[in-house]
C-alpha cells in the first residue's frame, strides 16, 4: 500500500502526495477531446449488443497491472444472483491497480450482514481512472446497461469512492442510466472538484504563504511535475468556482529561481466543465453524500494557531512530514489537508466568511462543501469555514442524506483509519443526536434504512 523512496526531500513528498493519497502514482493521462453534450451519450437506449449476461470474478494480481480498455464489470463471487439485486463498487484514481480495487474491508464488513447478503449480490466495476470523463462517462453507461439487463432489470445500488462517484453522478446525466440506478452513496466525491486541481490557484497560494524559500520551490516544482503527466485531474476536477472563491490576480512570479508561478484569473482557472454540469437540472434524491475533514491548526484561533504551527513544529515534522516523505498515505493527506487550508482565496470570499482560511474543513483531497455536493446558492452564500456551521447544513441540502465526519481523511472511508489512534466510533457533526458508530456501520446503517424507506413508498 505504501510507497518507498530512496531519498528524503520535499519532492518526493509532494509527488507521493497523489501516488498514495489520491490512489496514484505519477503517469501520463490520455490525451483529451472537446467534451460532448452529456444528453447526446445514449448508450443505454441504443445497441446493446454489447450487453453481456456473464461477468468474470476479480482479476488476478498480475492481470491488474495492465490498463484497462474499457469499463469492465467484475462479481466477487460466483454464487448466483437469485432473486437478489446488483450492488456495484467503483473505485477512485488508480483504484484498478489494487486488489479488489480496495473494497475488501468493507465488503467484508457488507456481506457479514445477514440482511445485506440476503438481498444484494455484490459486483465491482473496473475502469481506466486516468483517463478523460469524456471516455469513461460512455464505458460507465455501457457496463451500467450489461448488469441492468443481466440482472433482469433490477435497479443497481452503487457505492463510489472520490472520482468514482464522479463517474456515477455524470453517467447519470442520462435517463437510461439513472432509472438504472436506485442509489448513488458517494465517500469524499468533489461533486464541485477540489481546490487542490486549480494549477494557477495552487501555484498562487504556495507564492502568497509565508514559508522557507526552498519549501517554496520544492512545492511548486513536485505540483507542476505532478500535474503536467496528470492533466485530467485539472481539467476534469478542478473548483467549479460555486462560492466565488478564486481570486483574480493576474500574472504573478516569485523572484526564486524555478519558483511559483502563472496567470490566476477566474475566466482561466474556473472548471467550466463542471460548472456547467452542476447547472443542469438533476433530482439528488437519489445520492447519499459522505463528507468529512482532519483536524489541523487553521481551524484553530489565531494565537493557538501560532503555537501550533511553532512551538509543535518538531512534532508535526516527526508524526506528518517525515511519514509523508516516505509515501505514508495518511500522513500525505494530512500535509494535502493544510496545504488546502491555506488556498488564498478572493477578498471577496474572506469578508463573507470573516476567515482567510475558507477550506480548512477538508479530507485532504474534497472540502466538505464539495463532497456533501451542497446547492449552488448555498455554495454562494453559506461560510462554511468552523465546524460550529455543520449542524445548520442539514436544513440546505438537497440530496438524500449527506453526512459529516470529524477527524478522518479522504482514505478513512475504505480503510476506517483514524488519526493518533482515536476512538473508531465517530459522529455524524451535521446531526449530533444520531449517535457514534464505526464509519463501516454508518454506510450499513444508512443503506438498510434507505432500504426499508423505498420499500415503504413502494409498497404505498
């Protein structure tokens, strides 16, 4: 799981930022098209000769090595569907590379229980993570149609991980796919992309933040490095810009030799692409939203802050940057956590909030306005900056169920890590009174009752 490196410095941190923390490791992504009109991807309402009522069991781990060509469905195990419905995983960036794709833990955990495995049999998707949505979004569709029909048209549950449920919540986008799907639950998704994707935006607040001169030029270096062999991270994932908060800057370049540097401007930076996804009409009824963010010394008041960042240097250099240098995953995430909470965002972004610091609240890859996918006008309005304004975000979404979690990363949700050997059982922070459970038992919890609420309204 843990990626080695022959030597400590800055860079190599950086660069195992996305190789262990985002699923990744460095690689050229595929070339991009100009991207097509998501109402004219009619995959499921045209030939379907490519359905196929067979799926294999999970690929050995030689076979993962090798790129897939398309979106490939897989079954964990041979026994028969019967009269049970299809529960589909989709993995994250570079999930494919791992085996069974990183779910084993909480499948585990799923088929352990008497009424998930009386009622779902359990599928996996395999897909190229790396390559554009544009020719992923089609394949997902394809893949989505072969287990409808395969499974006698039975709708699908599906559970999705990061950029996985980015997959899910665009495939849907077409009718056929979404009467397809009875639920989408997505874990740290960035409906609204992730800050961390805007190149000049990142390039502008490493120039901009008071740190060491060759801290400067080692985190401009490994994220341009990082980005230029992984361009579809930016131009599928980057901010689509829903809370005003890009700065319009302009050129800017540091004085330091191979420092930051770049044109930050709204018109240039924002993702239109997902922008004007999130505009189109889409009923979220349909999601489950999982959010949650780390603990880090920007949430903190200023004076604590600053013995924070300090007075504990020594011991945050031994518990998060050494660890990281080495490629530990969780570490790489709570260093992503901070380099987030410190994106610059606009003037104009800082007098709503009344902070500089406008994404603290973040699982080191998705702030946690992007992951619950709140509404446009609440993304506009809300200062979703303290964690005293979690609960209030109850009453503004428009999914289905969008929960919270303090104190975990963007990894917790597959692997139930927790930091400095913290309890396990965790709390929703949007609704207190829910009680604390395992993060296992809160996925398993919440699919059972939207379960027993559709059968309800069926049955009605």
């Amino acid at each position: 799981m843990y990626h080695s490196a022959k030597n400590f410095t800055m860079r190599n941190a950086m660069l195992s930022f996305l190789c262990a923390a985002l699923l990744g490791s460095v690689q050229a992504a595929n070339g991009y098209a100009d991207p097509l009109p998501l109402t004219t991807q009619t995959a499921l309402t045209g030939n379907l000769n490519f359905v196929t009522n067979d799926f294999p069991c999970l690929p050995v781990k030689k076979a993962l090595k090798t790129k897939p060509r398309f979106a490939q469905v897989y079954q964990w195990d041979d026994k028969p569907l019967g009269d049970r419905s299809p529960f589909l995983f989709v993995h994250g960036l570079r999930g494919e590379y791992y085996p069974t794709f990183r779910w084993a833990k909480i499948i585990k955990k799923f088929t352990s229980n008497p009424d998930f495995d009386g009622k779902y049999k359990v599928y996996l998707l395999r897909h190229d993570s790396l390559s554009s949505v544009n020719e992923t979004v089609p394949q997902f569709r394809n893949a989505i149609a072969s287990l409808y029909n395969a499974a006698q048209k039975r709708p699908i549950t599906v559970l999705a991980l990061s950029i996985g449920g980015n997959l899910v919540y665009e495939g849907m986008h077409d009718r056929a796919t979404d009467n397809s799907i009875r639920l989408a639950f997505t874990l740290g998704t960035p409906f609204r992309g992730s800050p961390l994707f805007c190149m000049d935006w990142l390039q502008y607040s490493v120039y901009k933040n008071l740190s060491f001169p060759w801290t400067r030029v080692d985190h401009s270096l490994a994220y341009k490095y990082y980005f230029n062999h992984n361009p579809g991270l930016v131009k599928d994932f980057g901010w689509d810009n829903s809370d005003d908060s890009i700065p319009n800057v302009g050129t800017f370049h540091s004085k330091l030799p191979l420092g930051p540097h770049g044109d930050l401007t709204i018109g240039r930076d924002v993702n239109k692409r997902l922008a004007d996804l999130n505009s189109q009409p889409f009923d979220k009824k349909k999601l489950i939203t999982y959010s949650g963010y780390l603990l880090n010394p920007f949430m903190l008041p200023e004076m604590q802050r600053k013995i924070d960042t300090t007075v504990m240097a020594p011991y945050t250099i031994l518990t998060i940057q050494a660890p990281a240098h080495i490629g530990r995953e969780h570490p790489v995430l709570k260093w992503l956590n901070r380099d987030i909470g410190t994106m610059i965002p606009s003037k104009e972004a800082q007098l709503k909030t009344g902070s500089q610091f406008v994404y603290q609240l973040n699982d080191g890859i998705t702030p946690v306005a992007s992951a619950v996918f709140l509404p446009q006008e609440a993304c506009a309005s809300a200062a979703l900056v303290r964690e005293t304004e979690l609960p209030k975000l109850k009453s503004i979404t428009d999914v289905h169920l969008a929960r919270v979690f303090r104190n975990i990363d963007h990894l917790t949700f597959i692997d139930g890590y927790r930091p400095l050997n913290a309890s396990s059982q965790i709390r929703d922070e949007m609704d207190p009174d829910a009680g604390s459970k395992h993060i296992f038992d809160w996925m398993l919890s919440d699919l059972l009752q939207f379960d027993q609420s559709s059968n309800k309204i069926a049955h009605e």
